[in-house]
RNA sequence: GUGGCUGUAGCUCAAUCGGUUAGAGCGCCGGACUGUGGCUCCGGAGGUUGCGGGUUCAAUUCCCGUCAGCCACCCCA
C-alpha cells in the first residue's frame, strides 16, 4: 500500500463510480418530481462566511486556509450559508416558495468513522417562503422518495418527526428555563442509546434538577406516538395552536400513503441551534447506521444569514450512509456491460474491415469494443463475455466477401448472418433493453 | 481532540509454542483451444507480513513508536 487517498477521502473506482451516478440519478429525479431547480456553488467560500454564524465545533472542523492572495478560505462544510446568500441576491425576483436542490461535494476535518468521511455529496433541498406544515411534509415526502426509489420500505427505514417548539413547550411546562432546556435536549437526545439511569443523573448534575423533575423531563422524549403527544399536551396545558403543525405534517404525510413510514419521536433533537420547528431524521430500521437524512425548518436564519427574512425548511442527505444501506439491502442495479457490440476479426486480415465497422457503429450510437490485438476467436469471445456484451459480430473472409457478419447472441449462443448494411441501421438499442 | 481493537497477495483469509523457502480460494495473465465465449483442467505472475525501531540464535508472531482502518467519546452539515 504505497499511496492511497488522504484519510477520509475516497477513490473511486468504475464500480463505485456507477452507485455514485446511480445515487445522483436518484436525486436529480426525486428532486425533479416535486419541481425542485438545482443549483450550485463554489466548493470554496470565505473563511468568515463559516465563522459568522456556524458553531465553534464547525469552525474546528474546516479545512480552511490561506490561499495565494492573502485570503482566509475554507472548503465548504454544508451548503446553507451559500443558499443564504445567493437567495438574498434575488429574494425579491424569486417567485415564492422557492424550491431549490444542490448536490454539493462537503468537507470536514474531522476522525472518520464508518459512514462518516472527511468528504462527502450531499443532496440538499430547501423550501423556502413557506412557513406552513405542508412545505414540511413536503420535504419529508421527498426524503422519503429519494430512499424508496432504491426499492427500499418501510421494513428498511423510517422518518422520526419531531417539533421544537413543541419540544421547547413541553420542557417550559415543566418549568425548564433556556440553558435547563438545551441540557435536557443533548440528554433527550442519547435516549435511545444510554440507560436512562445514566441520562437522570446528567440532567441532574446539568440542569440542576430533583430526580424526579429530570426523569419527567426525560419522558417527554419518550412520546412515540400522536396519542401520547396528545395527552402529554393536554397534561401540561399547552395551547393546542403549538402543536397543530406537527399534527397536520403528520396527517398530511398520511394522506400521501406514507404513514408506515413516519412516526413522531420527540427525542428527535438534531444537533444544530438554528433548528426552529419540525425536525426530521430518516435512519435504518434497524438502527444499525447513522442516520441517513437530517433536517427540519429553520425559519430565521437566513436573515441572520443573508439578511432576508423568509421561512425556511431543509434537509441533507449524504451519499456515504445511503451508499451502504443501498449495498446492503437495495434493489441491485442491473447489470449491463459498457459495451452493447463486440466485434471479433477472425483473422488479422479481418481487422481493417472491423475497425471500420466499429466506428460505423459508434457513430450511430452504439457502444462497441474489440481487441487491440489480433488475438484468437476463443480469446476474442471470451473478453467479450467478460464485458457482458449482448452481441458478438464476427468478421471473417467469408463475411467480408458477402458484405456481411455473423451476429452471434452471447446469452443464448444463437448465430445470424447479417448484412452489413443492415446492422449499423438496426436500433441503437438491441432487443432486451 | 481522547480512549479501545485491528493491520499478511488486487480481494477474502491461513501460517501449531517465536522456528526451514509465508500458503489457499477468488480475481488477473498464459496454455489446453489459429472460425466460437461462459464450464473444466494445467501453468504463471503477484508479498519490504502497513512503516520504523527494539528484544532474540531466530519475529507475521513479543515490546515500543508511527501511520492507516474500525469502534466508542466528542460532534453531526
């Protein structure tokens, strides 16, 4: 292992190559189904447009330094501080909502862990100008599109939905005051992975809590379902308009038929401050990864960020966790060779009337490839198996006198003559695709 | 950034207690097969045992360091 990639950066090769399309093929389609515009920026940015509003942790985590001319810059870590700008240069022009997705390559300095790379693409979609619950599900939906259109279910993954505001009610109602509430979050948060023992003590120690006040405060991230949610409202009285969002996001994505696929799960925090009201995470159903998708509405940043005030709600969903569930339980891709045509020069004679053919051939589209050597036909017919050509064509003395080819199936053996004439015209796509 | 585990051929893995020339399958190349592929059989190439140091008559094996990967913490765009 002379050299290989930086740590966290990935080579990829043909195979890898082909799941990357096929994700990004996915995306652009998915996005396209529900009339979002892609868009694009630069991959590097401004040092300060990170360290305005980012956190101190994402300052830490950027490749960021000097280049040539003096300036601070950084790789770019996520999209939202260049959407926030170029939708400020034309928030006016910009017909509302607007519906905009980008599949950003994202960088960040940090140890890498399976699904979790130095680098990594990310499709992103922001509905922006629309504050009501129906962009949210609307996002969600897409979200949830995105993942079925690799022949996943809801046996494979589901969508946790939550609300801050509900959230951050609940946690009033018990009393909690702002840095008790953002301490019961990051406790709330690791509910499905430490014993809650261990989390009662922390809210304990962090919020300054009785143990009976911090497991209650705890519970509220156990609300599963709308009926407890329901009931936990009405409980601690909270006005009912609070929590209607959520309530119709939910009902909405039902109506779609995606209601297998959704759940409430208030101990869905999401880790960033700007979050403001519904947020979503897609993850494995059997938990075994990192979360595949993350998002939620952030009304409010993007005046901090770009000085336009405009509802917002967005996702991220990155190719490396998507990658391995796909692998893991995908639909497989079908297999098709890179070549549709192998010809094959029975003699060397032959080659001349090949390479015309092949380029005849290539000029109508179809993918052709033939030895660079004059080889035998064995050894000919062989490396177009190997490439999983559907057809070899043999050229021979024979053929070439009669102006013809041998057109030989190489899934069922079967032979035809063919006149020469008549296989450059034949449709650029053979039968069975 | 902190801690734990792991590192042998392109890939997946062997190699007894520290002991002779580090093996196998798959893949790759060639041959059987100069007008017919897949299958089969035969042969071949491919290794600084991650790297550096130490202990020892002797290190893939034990020790230290380092790099990389995985896992946990941190954090999660």
């Amino acid at each position: 292992m002379h050299s290989q990639a930086l740590p966290g950066f990935r080579d990829f090769f043909p195979d890898e190559t082909t799941l990357r399309n096929r994700i990004f093929t996915v995306w652009r389609d998915v996005a396209a189904r529900y009339g979002f515009e892609e868009y694009d920026g630069p991959p590097l940015e401004p040092l300060e447009l990170y360290t305005q509003k980012s956190g101190e942790e994402i300052v830490s985590q950027l490749y960021a330094f000097e280049d040539k001319g003096g300036r601070a810059v950084a790789l770019r870590p996520e999209m939202t501080p260049t959407l926030a700008r170029m939708v400020a240069q034309r928030a006016r022009a910009l017909k509302k909502p607007i519906r905009w997705f980008t599949m950003p390559q994202l960088f960040r300095y940090e140890r890498q862990q399976r699904g979790r790379l130095r680098e990594h693409f990310q499709l992103n979609m922001d509905l922006i100008g629309e504050a009501g619950p129906l962009a949210d599900a609307e996002l969600i939906a897409a979200a949830v599109d995105v993942v079925r259109a690799f022949g996943l279910t809801a046996a494979d993954f589901r969508v946790r939905i939550s609300d801050r505001r509900v959230a951050q009610a609940l946690l009033a109602a018990h009393g909690l005051t702002g840095p008790q509430i953002v301490a019961a979050y990051a406790q709330i948060d690791k509910l499905d992975r430490d014993p809650p023992e261990d989390l009662v003590q922390n809210l304990m120690r962090t919020a300054s809590l009785e143990e009976h006040a911090a497991a209650r405060v705890l519970a509220v991230g156990d609300i599963r379902s709308i009926d407890a949610l329901r009931a936990a409202v009405s409980d601690a009285s909270i006005d009912p308009d609070t929590v209607s969002p959520l309530l119709e996001c939910i009902e909405a994505l039902a109506s779609m038929g995606l209601a297998d696929y959704v759940a409430i799960d208030m101990s869905v925090v999401r880790g960033l401050a700007y979050y403001t009201g519904i947020v979503f995470e897609l993850f494995d159903a059997r938990r075994t990864m990192r979360a595949i998708c993350g998002g939620g509405r952030y009304d409010g940043l993007l005046e901090a960020l770009g000085g336009i005030d405009l509802p917002a709600t967005g996702f991220g969903m990155g190719d490396v966790v998507l990658g391995e569930l796909v692998r893991e339980r995908g639909q497989a891709s079908e297999v098709t060779g890179a070549v549709d045509l192998f010809l094959v020069a029975v003699t060397s004679e032959d080659v001349p009337a090949v390479l015309g053919l092949a380029h005849e051939l290539r000029d109508a589209g179809r993918r052709v490839e033939y030895a660079l050597k004059a080889q035998s036909v064995a050894k000919q017919l062989k490396l177009a198996s190997a490439r999983a050509a559907s057809q070899a064509v043999l050229i021979g003395p024979d053929e070439r006198a009669r102006r013809e080819a041998l057109v030989r199936d190489l899934a069922t053996g079967e032979e035809r003559r063919m006149a020469l004439s008549r296989l450059v015209e034949s449709p650029s796509r053979p039968a069975d695709r």
